[in-house]
C-alpha cells in the first residue's frame, strides 16, 4: 500500500470517527413540541425529595435541544397537593409530580408505593420495580384512573417523628395527637394515637399552635428545611413506618399516548435519572443534618428493639387486614412480600452488617 492509499484511508477513518462522535453527542432532539405544566405536591427545595424535578426538566430540554420542557409549580400554585392525582385524571394539567400516599383514601395499595411500614430498603425496592411487578401493578391501578405513572425519586428511610417527650413503649402513642402519613398512621391509630394528616407546609404551625402533640414528615434534612427542630428537640429515629420514599411523575394517559414513542422514551429516562440524581443528593445531605442536630441540641433517640419489634407485629395485622379488604392491595403486598423473602439472603450474606459502620 502507497503512502497515497493510506494517508487516505487515515483522512476517511477520522472523518467517519469525527462523524460518529458528532451523532453521539448532539442532543437526541424530541420532533414534537411538549410544554406541561407540572404542579408539586412539595415545595421544588425538599432535598432528594422534590429537588428531581427540577433535574429532570433541566435534563429533558438539554436532551431534546429545547422540545420537551417542563414547568413546575409550588404547591397551591395550580392545586392543592391533596388533589393532584384528580386534576391529572381529569386532564386538567398534563402531569403532576406527588407523593402517591396522598391517595391512599381513594386507592389503598398507594402507600405500599409511596413507602410502607418495615418494608424494603431503596436498593430492593428498584430491584421490584422495575425488574419485578412493581412497575407492572402500579400501572395498572392507575389505567383506571386514565393515568400513567413513572417512578421520578427515591431516597431512604425517613426519621420515626418529633415527639415532646420519649417513645419507651407502645403506651406511649396512647392519646397523642399526630401528624402521620401512609400505613404507619393507621398502626398508630392502632395504638390509641389520634392521627391527623397535614400538608408539609402547614406542619410547622400545627406544631406551634399545638394542634398537634407529634409529627412525622421525612428525612432529617427535609425535617431541618421545614424547621421542625425549633419546636420539638425530640427526634425519633429509625423510620420504621417508611423504609423509603418515592414520588412519582404522573401524566394524564390520553396525553401520554398522544406522544411520539421517542418522546415518551426520553421522558421515562429522564425520570430514571432523576431517581438516581435525588438518591444521591438525599444521602448526601443526611448525615450534615444530623450532625447540625447534635450541635443544636436534638436528641436523636433511636428506638429500643424491643419496641420495633412489637410495631413490626402490629404492623404486619394492619396491613393483613387491609389486604383482606382490598384486592389490588393483597396483590402488591404479596409480591413485596415475596421478593424480600427471596432477596433477603443476598440482604443478609451479601452487605456488612450494621456495626461495620460505626466510626464514632
């Protein structure tokens, strides 16, 4: 071969090479125009919580040079957070971003997505999902309700609430009047507690006012942004009622149908990037949290096993009879169930236990 022939075969490989990285890294532009307005459930600031959204409207215009774009709300800006669910049913806004928990009056398996009582922890909780029948089931509860939803965040355990004085025993829930969201109110209403479900953003004044004697509403550092350490320098800890959290991007299905099927692919991975890039920014938030807690002045009490267990057994005969009332509930509580059985010996044999973590 002549210095000729392969000087340019050399021009046409780097041609061919500079063609390729051009393709790979121009934005995979959407051919159809969206813009939805997005109302929250919870104000765009919550760490981990709400903060997603906005990596995913930032990431779905970059990615579709500008097609897709989503503009999100505050609470109360376009509808309470209470009815979300219902003005994207109806196709009153396209899309809504909540905490599906809010529903669990209208749908009871909900809270068993949201985030339920001793339950799975985040990493066997996407295993079920999205390779098990999580993502399957939670699709079709919401078909009837003319909605598609997708998994847009999760983050871990949440703290086990505010309380003005110590839990020592389940007498202690006996009387109190407590903010309490999902399935863990229900076992706290078990226990004599009066329950009470208040908006995020009115927490802190049930508190002031003494409206309320307790409260539960996420992570430490979610709890720290609402200001729920002023009030109460008691905190609970570990989240026994919701081993993690999720919120969901819900778009009305004749909306969601009507799109391009490579809009709707970029839309379903940009809430999958989403989840991941909210994990991250909640556990790494954490751990400050608490740390600024300690130097507050909070008490973070974690609550005697003996305790945990006895929650765990109510637990476990509130959400049987629940199942027993409701089909679509014994089905996704079945097949939760199920999976930790089956992934509780990688759970068991395959991580560290706990003490390997203690560094103090």
């Amino acid at each position: 071969m002549t210095i000729k022939h392969k000087l340019s075969r050399l021009t046409y490989a780097m041609t061919a090479a500079a063609l390729c990285a051009s393709v790979i890294s121009a934005p995979v532009a959407a051919t159809e125009k969206v813009r939805w307005q997005v109302p929250l459930a919870f104000p765009s600031h919550l760490v981990g919580l709400t903060t997603p959204v906005k990596h995913l409207s930032e990431s779905l215009a970059a990615v579709s040079g500008g097609n897709v774009k989503l503009r999100y709300y505050e609470p109360g800006e376009l509808v309470p957070p209470f009815e979300i669910m219902d003005a994207v049913s109806s196709g009153k806004y396209p899309a809504g971003y909540t905490w599906v928990g809010y529903d669990q009056g209208t749908i009871p398996a909900l809270p068993l997505y949201s985030g339920a009582p001793f339950n799975m922890e985040p990493p066997a909780y996407l295993a079920w999902y999205y390779e098990g029948d999580g993502k399957v089931l939670l699709e079709e509860i919401y078909a009837e309700r003319n909605i598609h939803p997708m998994l847009c965040s999760i983050i871990g355990p949440e703290g086990a609430g505010w309380f003005k004085q110590q839990i020592t025993s389940l007498d202690d829930f006996q009387g109190l009047r407590i903010r309490f969201a999902g399935i863990g109110g229900k076992v706290l209403e078990n226990l004599g507690a009066s329950v009470t479900m208040v908006p995020g953003a009115e927490i802190f004044q049930a508190l002031e006012r003494n409206t309320i004697d307790a409260t539960e509403f996420s992570q430490p550092a979610i709890d720290k942004m609402l200001g729920l350490d002023q009030i109460v320098k008691n905190y609970i800890m570990p989240g026994w009622h919701q081993t993690l959290t999720t919120s969901h991007l819900l778009v009305n299905q004749d909306v969601w149908k009507g799109l391009e099927p490579e809009t709707r692919a970029l839309i379903e991975m940009g809430c999958e990037s989403a989840t991941l890039k909210g994990f991250a920014q909640s556990e790494w938030a954490q751990p400050t949290a608490l740390r600024d807690y300690e130097k507050e002045g909070v008490k973070a009490q974690v609550l005697p096993e003996p305790v945990l267990r006895e929650l765990e057994k109510v637990t476990n005969k509130v959400m049987d009879d629940m199942a027993a009332e409701d089909a679509m509930f014994k089905r996704v509580l079945t097949s939760q169930r199920d999976f930790m059985k089956h992934h509780s010996i990688w759970h068991g044999k395959g991580y560290l236990p706990r003490d390997y973590y203690q560094y103090d």
